[in-house]
C-alpha cells in the first residue's frame, strides 16, 4: 500500500489502515507466531522496528473487541483466500486479550517507577470495569478489584495482571492472550539510575505471576529491546521462547526487507535513490536474515526525501553513552576500531546481565547488538564448548554518525573549545598551549572518564587517554590516521597520528602516570621516563617504514599526577 500518506508516529494498527498510513504488509508474522504454538515468547529488536505496531496489529487479529472489525485485515497476506486463509478469518476476534505497554514506565527513583507501574496497572483495571457486573466476581473478588488504583502496594501490583485473566477467562469462557510491549525499559532506567535491585524484585514476581504460574494464559507476546538474562527477572520461566537478533525466527517480521524498500521508493518516485538508501540505512542482520532497514528512517526518508540520522536522534542514547563513556581502556580502544570502519571479535552472550555492565565488555557489546547499532559480520564456534565468537561492526553511517556526535559531546561547552586549542596547538608545536589546554580538557573531563591519580588505581588516566583518542579519531578522521596501543618497533605505543598527507606532521604519545616506585618525584621526572620508552622500544618504526622521515615525527610524553597534567 506505498500509495498512502508516509506518515510518521503511528503505532496503532488501527489508525494505520483506517488512515490509509503507509503500511507494510506484517501479517505474516500472524500466522508464523501462532503455528509455532510457543506458551510464551519475548522478541527482542532495537528501537523504532515495528514492536508496538506489530504488538497492536496482534491485538487487533485476536481481541475479541475487533471481533467486528475484520476490514482492517482485508487484502492483507493473512486474509488471502486459501484453505489456510479461511482458518484465519475465523480466528479473528475470538480472544480476550491484556495489550499493556512498559514504554512510559521511565523514572529516576524506584518509588516514582513503582508508581507508574501502578498507574499501567490501575488502567487496566478501569477499561475492563464491565466485569464487575452480574455475578461473576464473587465479593471478595469486587473489594480485591476496587482496591487496584494508582499508588497501590508493589506487591499488589505484581499479581493484579494475573487476577485480571483469571476474572476475563471466567467472563468470556477462554483463556486469555497477554501481549507486553517495551518490558524492559523500565529495567534500563533502573540500571541507569542505580535502583536495579529493587526493580528486579518487583519484576520478578509480576513476570512470573503473570506469565508462569498463570494457568488461563493462553499465549503470551512479549517485545523489548534487549533479552534480560533469565537468573535476573524470568527466573524459573522454562516456558519462555527467546527470540534475539541473532535468532531466525520471525526474522522478516520487524523492520523493512531490501525488496520492501525499493518497492517503495520506486512507489513513491525515488527508484533513482536505491544505491544511496542502502548506504545510509542498510546493515541490520537479524539470524541469516541481511539487508534488513529501520522503518522509521524509510519512512522519514520517503516522507522528506532528505538523508539525515532519522533513527539515531529517537532511539534514546543515555545509557549507551554511559557504557561507553566510562567503560574499559578495551571498550574505548575497539570504539575506535568501528569508527574507522573496522570490525572485531568478540564472544558475546545476549542474556544481558546489566548488573555486569560496568564490568564486562562482552556484556557491553551484546547491549549494542542488541539496540541495533553494532551488526553481526560473521560468526562461528570454536572449541570443544562450541563458543560463539562474532564479528562485529558498526551498522551503517547513521549509527556512525550518532558515535561520532556522542565523541563529540564528552567534549562539549567550554571543554570542546579547550580540547579544539590543543588540537591546534598540537599541530603548530606550540607546547606551552599545549600545556595550557591540555590541563583544562583533564579537570572537565577526569570524573566523567573515571580516571584515578596512581598507577594501582582500578580507575587509572587510561580510560581518560582512550577517550580523549576517541576524541581525536572523529575530530581528525578527514586527515590522520589516529591509533593506539599498537605494536611498533619492541613495544606498544600509546597513541600514533599519521597524517594523510605524507608531507605533514606524524605525532607519537606515550601517556604516563607519576610513580614513585619508578624513581618519579616529579611530572618532569615522568616525562623523561616517557621518552625514554619512545626511543628504547623504536616506536618511530612504523612511521619510518611508512616513508616519514625522522624530523616529520613529534614524540610526546604526557605525565599525570591525579587531574594534573605535563606535556614534554
């Protein structure tokens, strides 16, 4: 139907057909969900994928309140007419379903979540009001009903879902389907705002009354972003289909398909535009499924006809910026592999345990596969364990763009100005501004990149060196080759920059932290040591045997002692 408006911001299936919205045919996935027959899935894609259009296009197919509604499916794949078709046209609207979403379910304290989550709860409850009358509910049961509101107990909260599927299965006579949209967002706020404990306690228990121990469930649905490793929130749920990026199933289901793209550009006369379309937005994998593209950006495209981030600036960046900001000297050095277009391997496990973020970089990297701004290149087992060992890579130029921009911004305000002085004093062999600038971008910036003061700190200047390189690979990429922590001569450098132009200036740096036991007593004694290192291990070498001639190379020590800083 690419003849329709390309509208943005419809989530409901409803509106999408009665607006005649553009609309992607996803019925499919009607049919393939219910034939696979599993008690409970969860589904897991990145942002702006169809989860909640999809959710909703569920709900309409079996609610028994669009049980009058069957135009909304007409000339669509799942009301074809074959003997199949005909199954389904009779399946429509014969479910009670619970469509409830966790999108909204976003909070700085766990009291202000708890709240909200009684709020999805509390309306719930208020939608389904028809069921107190008649003699269904026994009295108990009406006082148990009219105690369900806004601000309830937690742990009320927790098995209220349950009680409402059994009062509707006990109404309509049927089990009930329970589709959940978004339920891990507020699990990421909890991470985010360091109330994870409690969340997974509340959690826990609703996950499991609800999907569990519920014996009127028919089916369950659920989608989200991530898959929250079991041992936190679905303990015990050996009921429960998982389906990652990295799965096969329903692997056409979210987001566009190549032949779906250019069948509508070419609808909406931008056939001429395929080859540039892919560039910008093609790269997402989901199982042996490639070539897949973010709805939104389409359709933002198709609407506009501009290329832009479309995807990047709604997909909520808080918490990948914080991995990324504070993470590892090993997680900031493979940040600058992607954005130099490279890729790396890594064993992931998608059962992301985000009490291990801080600490694990796999657990980082499976959170980027799975929020859509790393793709799977290759992947093979290894060993006697079979190891899954992936290589990765940044996804495509809109999720280049959004790193290069969340670079950018550890530099903002009055530390960009700072961090851009140095640059240019850097490249004029001014070391005295060198000094000058380098030494306010550390005091803004320390905290942030976690950096310590000695050498057997956990939190040592690595992290901030890494970061400040990442920093100097986007802001440099259209000149010099920025690396770091490379083997050149009989040891591993720091960090190199080689110009593009062989004419210009290459720069060796060698970053140190003041240290007594090294004989160090002052800033000037390190940087001594530093240079020491840059002519005992030949890091010259690589930039010599790059045809750089000895004078065209600047060797720098870089010595620290807690925020302060000396450039020799």
């Amino acid at each position: 139907m690419y003849e329709n408006r390309a509208a943005l911001g419809y989530q409901n299936f409803e509106e999408v057909r009665t607006g005649q919205i553009f609309y992607i045919d996803k019925t499919d996935f009607i049919r393939e969900w219910w034939e696979n027959a599993d008690k409970v899935t969860l589904i897991t894609r990145p942002r702006r994928f169809g989860k909640t259009l999809n959710l909703s296009m569920v709900n309409c197919f079996f609610s028994n309140q669009y049980a009058e509604r069957s135009d909304l499916f007409e000339g669509l794949s799942i009301w074809e007419e074959k003997a199949e078709g005909a199954k389904y046209r009779n399946l429509q609207g014969t479910y009670p379903v619970i469509f409830l979403t966790f999108a909204n379910i976003k909070a700085v304290r766990y009291s202000d979540m708890e709240y909200k989550i009684t709020e999805v709860i509390a309306a719930l409850f208020n939608r389904n009001r028809y069921l107190l009358e008649g003699n269904i509910l026994s009295e108990q049961e009406r006082k148990y009903y009219e105690s369900i509101g806004v601000g309830m107990d937690g742990k009320a909260a927790a098995g209220a879902i349950h009680a409402m599927a059994e009062f509707m299965q006990r109404y309509y006579g049927k089990k009930v389907i329970i589709l959940l949209d978004e339920y891990d967002t507020p699990m990421q706020e909890a991470w985010l705002w360091g109330y994870w404990d409690e969340a997974v306690t509340l959690f826990s228990s609703l996950f499991n009354a609800t999907f569990k121990t519920n014996d009127v469930l028919e089916r369950g649905l659920i989608t989200g972003i991530t898959r929250i490793a079991k041992e936190s929130i679905f303990t015990g749920m050996n009921n429960l289909e998982v389906v990652t990026t990295t799965s096969n199933k329903y692997a056409v289901s979210f987001g566009f398909t190549e032949k779906e793209v250019f069948a509508a550009l070419e609808a909406a006369g931008l056939g001429g535009q395929k080859q540039k379309v892919k560039r910008w937005y093609d790269g997402f994998t989901f199982g042996r499924c490639t070539d897949i593209y973010n709805p939104w950006s389409i359709v933002s495209f198709v609407n506009k006809k501009v290329y832009d981030t479309y995807w990047c600036n709604t997909s909520g960046n808080e918490l990948v910026n914080s991995l990324i900001q504070t993470g590892t000297p090993g997680v900031k050095q493979a940040m600058e592999e992607l954005l130099q277009g490279k890729s790396f391997e890594t064993e992931l496990d998608e059962r992301i345990a985000f009490d291990q973020l801080g600490d694990s970089a796999n657990a980082v990297w499976s959170l980027l596969l799975a929020t859509g701004y790393l793709k799977v290149v290759t992947f093979k087992q290894v060993g006697k364990l079979q190891r899954k060992i992936y290589t990765l890579k940044l996804t495509n130029m809109e999720v280049e763009s959004i790193f290069e921009d969340m670079v950018k911004g550890w530099f903002s305000g009055n530390t960009e100005v700072y961090y851009n002085e140095f640059i240019r004093a850097l490249l004029t062999d001014n070391v005295r501004k060198m000094n000058t600038f380098m030494n306010k971008v550390a005091l803004h910036t320390f905290s942030s990149f976690d950096s310590g003061n000695k050498p057997s700190d956990d939190a040592e200047p690595e992290r901030f060196y890494h970061g400040f390189v990442l920093g100097m690979v986007v802001n440099l990429a259209d000149t010099y080759k920025v690396r770091s922590n490379r083997e050149s001569g009989y040891g591993r450098y720091d960090v190199m920059i080689e110009p593009l132009d062989k004419t210009g200036k290459a720069f060796i740096f060698e970053f140190k932290v003041l240290d007594p036991d090294e004989d160090e007593e002052t800033l000037e004694d390190t940087i001594a040591n530093a240079h020491r290192q840059i002519q005992e291990k030949k890091y010259e070498a690589e930039l010599i045997a790059a045809g750089f001639l000895p004078k065209q190379i600047r060797k720098y020590g870089f010595a620290f002692r807690g925020k302060e800083c000396l450039i020799g």
